[in-house]
C-alpha cells in the first residue's frame, strides 16, 4: 500500500514538474490578453516561437513588433493604437490549430498574422474563416493556404510560381538539363514546391533523373544521397528547410556529390551557413527581396531593424513587416478596424508598397511579386536574377 | 562520371547501413544491459544519448572552440581537445544515468514492472522538455571534430565519420563483452542479472552493481550521441527520440539482455533500412526494415540471440 502511494505520489509530481515546464513555454508566447478596448486593435499572432523551426517564428515576430512599434509610435491606425497577441504553435500544425481556437475565441482579434510553414497555415485558416476573422500569412507560400477561404490572404509569392522560377532559373539560366529532387514527403511546403519544379522542368525540356523522398524528423540523409548520386544529375533541387539543408548538403559532399543544390525560401535563415559549413558553396535559393536593394523602404527597414535588434534581418521579418503595414493599408482602404472592414480593405490592395517588393492581392487573395535569386559565396549571398511572375509560364 | 554500377550501388547502401546500425548498436547495448539487470527498459537512455551531445558541446563552447558570428565557419577540433571532451562527456552522462536510477527506479525496485517502467518514461519526457527550456529549441551547431574526408574504394564511398562510428563501435562492444565477462564488477553483474536475491546473500553489492551497469550504458550512450554528432553536426533536444526508439527495437530484435545480439539487431535493423530505400524508395525503408523485424520476432520470440530460458546478459 504505501509503496503504492509513493508511486502516485512520485507520478503526480513528474506530472507537475512537466505541466510546470510546458506551461513555462506556453506563458512566454502569450502576451497581455486584455479585453478589446475601442482604442485598440487587437492582432492576433501565431508562429513558431519554439520547436525545430523556432528560428522562422522569432524571425518573423522580430518584423511584426518593429512594424507594429512605428505605427504606434507614430500614432496608430487613426488614433487606434495596435495591440499585438502573440500564441506559439510549437512547430507543430496541429498546435496552430489549437491557438488560433483560442485567439479567435477567448482573444477575440480583428485580423490575424501566421504562420510561416504551410502547414500550420492551413490548419489554422478554417478555424479564422469560420469566426469571420481575416487571416493575413506572411510568408506560406503553399496554393492551398489561400483556398482555405475568402478571409485568408497572404502577403508572399505562391510554391506553384516559387517552384517554375526555380525550374526556370536552372534549365534556362544556368543551363542545367538532368535534375534531381529531394523533398520531405510529410511536408506540405517541401511537397508542393517539389511537385511544381517537377512538372515545369519536365514542360521546360529538361529531366528528372531521380525523385527522393523522405519522412518525419530525419537528420540524416545517407541513403537519399546514395540513390541520386548514382543517377549523376546537373542540379538537385531540395526544397526543405534550413534545419535539414544542411546536414543534406554534408551528406551530398561525403559521398562526392558535387552537383549545386537549388531551393526555395525555407533555406533562408542566418544559421544556414553555418548549418551548412561550406557545403552550400556555389549553391542557389528564391528569395523575397533583394537585401542589397537601393530602395529606400527597404535600406529604411533594414537600418531600422539592425538598430532594434543589432542583427541581420531575413526576408520573413520582412514578410512579417509587410504584413502589418498592410493589415494597416486594409484599414485605411475599408474604413475601419472591423474584421470586415479589414478583410474588405485587404482585398483592394493594389500597388503596395513593401520591403518585400511592391505587390497587389489578386482575387484569389494571394500577393502577385517577383522572386530574386540568391548564390551562396563564401558567408555571403549575392544576387543572381530577378524573376518576374510574367517571366514564368 | 562513369554509371555507377548495381552492384557498387548496392554496397553503398549496406556500407551506409554499417554505419547507422553501429550507432543503433552501441545505443541498444545501453537498453540491454539496464534490462539484463533489472528487468527494465531504461526509456530515458534516449535522452542520455542527447545529453551526451550537449555536454561535449557545452565543453567545446566553453573551450571557445564554436564560432560566435553565426556568418563565420566552426575551426576544427584538435584531437587531444576531442578525447577529452568525449571523456567529459561520458563522464557527466554516468553520472545522469546513475542520478536517474537512484532517484527513479531504485524506489520502485521491487513495485512490480509497470511502475518503473512509467516513471521510465516521464523521466525520459521530462528530459526532452526539459532539454527543449534548457537548451533552446533551434538547432545548435557541433563544433567540428574531425574534417570531413572521404575514402572511395571502387566506386563505394566511406566518409571518415561513418569509419570512426564503427570502428569505435567495435571496440567499445568488444571491451564491454569482455569487462562483462572476465572482471569481478562484470560478473557481480551477470550474478545480479540471473538472481539478484542470491546475489545479494552471496555478498554481492547490488545497489553499486546496478549503479555501475546504469554508469556503463550511460558512458557508451554519450560516446554514441558524439559520434552521430560528428556525422550529423546539428543537435536538438528531441535527437534522442527516433534513436532511441530504433536501438529498443534493435536491442529485443537482436535478444534482450543479450551483447551481441544488441550489436546484431542494430546492425541488421540499419543495412535492412538502407537496402530497403537502395532498392525500393528510402521512405519506405522504415516500415518494411520494421515488417522484417516483426518476422523475425514472431519466429524467435526471445530475439535472435535471445535465449528462451530466464538468464540474462
């Protein structure tokens, strides 16, 4: 008998210990949840703060605070100051679900932001659709984000065109005709733009000599590797994440696989290189903006954010900071900060100007923007081409 | 390049499935001889191994041998620098793995075997979570300890890694067969393993014998966690989790209880999942190495070097 009490007891306590460390994540995401006041607008946030792409999060809700720190430092939205609620979702699509039932429900925002991967995206985008509140993704590029509903938009480019840039990009400019694909099957993001590169190398003339997946939280690559060195391709184009890019790229080079890698907007992150060492070296990925940009929005932002932060900012704190300033354009353009008001504004975007390009929301709510090509030199990117939505098809 | 050759293929795939499957190894003999013992799957032994990993990075950071600017490239790791970081690592993962024996299991030793084995597994949860507070989520880079060098022999490639992760695996295995049956400690453990009662009325310590069982799987756990470290220099507080799974499958494939059986269910369950994604599709390797496995088991239920009679190790 006791030593079954001390058993419970022993069982409660890991209980709690664990509930206690859960919970201490949990506490960090969420900000004050004060009730709406009608001097506010409340914008409901949802990204990655933790878990293996904690990095797309923190980067992301880097460029949402500083947006969000100049409009209201200049004022707010006319008079209505911003008021940011921000949720972790984990890295898990399953978690964005589950906060967005919760900002949509016990926060009560106008208008959301998230999340960066397509697939808590989609996940999160019927639960906003279902409350009437418009959901704005920085930065997920997957088609099937925006078919969620007619609440959801987004401010980036699109896998099918990220995916024929790409295609594109390696059959016409550098010239490559056998290319070789290596996605991450349970992967919405890695998926898509596997399957768009796929279809519009094959329409370009060009062929795929190997097609490679794999599942779950891998982190090494070997047999992958294996079954496309021995099919000898120009190019392979991986479009994952940076956490796995590079442990890809060392496994390429361990077994003398010297073709370039080519990727999508996932590499992006100021640990790649490093991740990577120098086997990313002459290798290529889309990007959304040129950081080298005379622009003066965009040299404004990044003075802005090294000030801020004292680091370098990416391109999903420029989405994440696109995103805000035109959740604020929708509310000038509808006539208030009503989520209809809002979800009427963000469709009569036109001509935006952004950090990320100047781009307009078609009818299918999706942002219509060019993609620049970035070669990895060294610790250095540098722009390759510009390639225009028109360029493509 | 000329074709690549079938056959060159093909023993590509078994020479990547060597080296995976030394690891599963060296990681299943950690679950087998905690069970040999005690009877029970040490379910945090996964968390060990990335606690292994953790703490030779902590010591190479301290050592100032990570680089500060993320845009700059890790310097490689000299040699003696290398083997004392492994030692510490091994060092401070004994110690884990006797703290969590002695405050986890060693209470409920003797509550029957679903207890421990419960606590096994919220020790192995507070561990990932906790790492995950700890450590941060993001994954950190290895320092480099070894530059990468590939050997070709015919066609099949071997990176120095994967070479330094069987051949380490060996020797480890051998030493340990041996300790275990040549030495004093080693047979008070094979005694505690076929009757810990006699054991102890024979003047056996069973309270430092299980300690230093817990000490040893802990010490090759580390030892595992910096090898896969070298070959896949990016260490998150969840690296543990897929391992740690193969190797238990690994460890009652081969024979629970059993060394070499544990090294022999490693190596089969990773040149299976090589051979599999070399000659079908790579994300299927998983599911038909485990269909494999299932087989085995339903004809020899113990393992395959598992005895169906009641004595281990």
């Amino acid at each position: 008998m006791r030593k079954a009490l001390s058993l419970l007891a022993l069982l409660a306590l890991l209980a709690v210990a664990s509930v206690a460390l859960l919970g201490g994540c949990k506490d960090k995401g969420g900000d004050n949840a004060a009730a709406t006041e009608s001097g506010e607008i409340k914008i409901g946030v949802f990204l990655s703060l933790s878990g293996k792409n904690a990095d797309f999060g923190k980067t992301t809700k880097n460029g949402i605070d500083l947006a969000v720190e100049e409009i209201n430092a200049s004022g707010g939205i006319g008079g209505k100051k911003i008021v940011l609620v921000s949720k972790d979702t984990r890295s898990k699509p399953e978690e964005a679900q589950t906060v967005a039932k919760a900002l949509a429900t016990a926060d009560k925002v106008a208008v959301a932001i998230g999340s960066v991967e397509s697939g808590q995206s989609i996940k999160a985008a019927p639960v906003f659709q279902e409350a009437g509140i418009p959901m704005v993704s920085p930065s997920s590029t997957n088609p099937d984000v925006t078919k969620q509903g007619d609440r959801i938009f987004r401010v980036c480019y699109l896998d099918d065109f990220q995916g024929q840039a790409c295609a594109a990009f390696a059959f016409k400019d550098l010239g490559f005709k056998k290319a070789a694909i290596i996605f991450a099957q349970d992967d919405d993001y890695s998926k898509g733009l596997a399957e768009f590169f796929r279809s519009s190398f094959k329409a370009l003339g060009g062929t795929i000599v190997e097609d490679v997946a794999f599942q779950g939280e891998v982190s090494e690559f070997k047999d992958q590797v294996s079954k496309i060195a021995a099919a000898n391709p120009e190019v392979i184009f991986a479009p994952v994440y940076y956490g796995s890019i590079g442990l890809i790229a060392r496994d390429f080079r361990k077994q003398g696989v010297k073709a370039p890698l080519l990727g999508g907007d996932g590499w992006e992150s100021p640990q790649l290189i490093q991740l990577a060492g120098e086997t990313l070296e002459g290798c290529y990925f889309g990007y959304h903006y040129d950081p080298d940009d005379k622009d003066e929005k965009v040299q404004g932002y990044l003075k802005a954010y090294k000030a801020k932060f004292n680091t370098e900012p990416n391109s999903l704190s420029a989405l994440g900071y696109d995103a805000v300033y035109a959740i604020k354009k929708a509310i000038e353009l509808g006539g208030g900060a009503s989520s209809d008001q809002i979800t009427e504004g963000l469709r009569k975007v036109v001509d935006f100007h952004g950090v990320t390009g100047t781009f307009s929301i078609d009818q299918n709510r999706n942002a219509k923007k060019p993609i620049t090509m970035l070669k990895i030199g060294g610790t250095n990117l540098s722009k390759v081409k510009v390639i225009q939505p028109s360029d493509v098809k | 390049m000329a074709e690549v050759s079938l056959t060159t293929e093909l023993l590509q795939y078994v020479a990547n499935g060597i080296a995976k499957g030394s690891t599963y190894a060296l990681m299943a003999v950690g679950y087998t001889l905690v069970y040999g013992v005690l009877q029970l799957i040490n379910f945090a032994h996964a968390e060990v191994y990335m606690l292994g990993s953790y703490f030779a990075w902590f010591q190479a950071k301290w050592a100032g041998y990570l680089p500060d600017d993320k845009g700059a490239r890790a310097e490689t790791v000299p040699i003696g620098m290398v083997a004392l970081f492994v030692a510490g690592a091994m060092a401070a993962c004994a110690l884990v793995g006797m703290l969590i024996e002695r405050v986890a299991y060693r209470p409920l030793r003797g509550a029957g075997r679903l207890a421990p084995l419960i606590t096994a597994i919220g020790v192995s949860l507070l561990l990932q979570y906790g790492g995950q507070v700890v450590f941060g989520t993001e994954p950190k880079l290895f320092p480099t300890f070894a530059e990468t060098r590939v050997y070709d022999v015919g066609g099949v490639k071997f990176p120095n890694t994967n070479i330094y992760i069987v051949l380490t695996s060996v020797v480890l295995m051998l030493g340990l067969t041996l300790f275990v049956n040549k030495t004093r400690p080693g047979a008070a453990m094979r005694a505690c393993s076929h009757d810990m009662r006699t054991a102890r009325l024979m003047g056996v310590n069973v309270n430092a014998t299980v300690s230093l069982t817990f000490a040893i799987g802990s010490a090759l756990a580390a030892v595992a966690g910096v090898l896969v470290a070298m070959d896949q220099p990016a260490i998150t507080p969840l690296m543990g989790v897929r391992i740690g799974l193969k190797a238990f499958v690994a460890a009652v494939v081969g024979g629970i209880g059993s060394i070499p059986g544990a090294a022999l269910g490693g190596l089969l369950l990773g040149v299976s999942e090589s051979v599999v994604s070399g000659l079908w599709k790579p994300v299927y390797s998983e599911a038909v190495a485990f269909v494999f496995l299932i087989v085995v088991l339903l004809v020899k239920p113990s393992g395959i070097l598992g005895k169906s009679v009641r004595e281990k190790v």
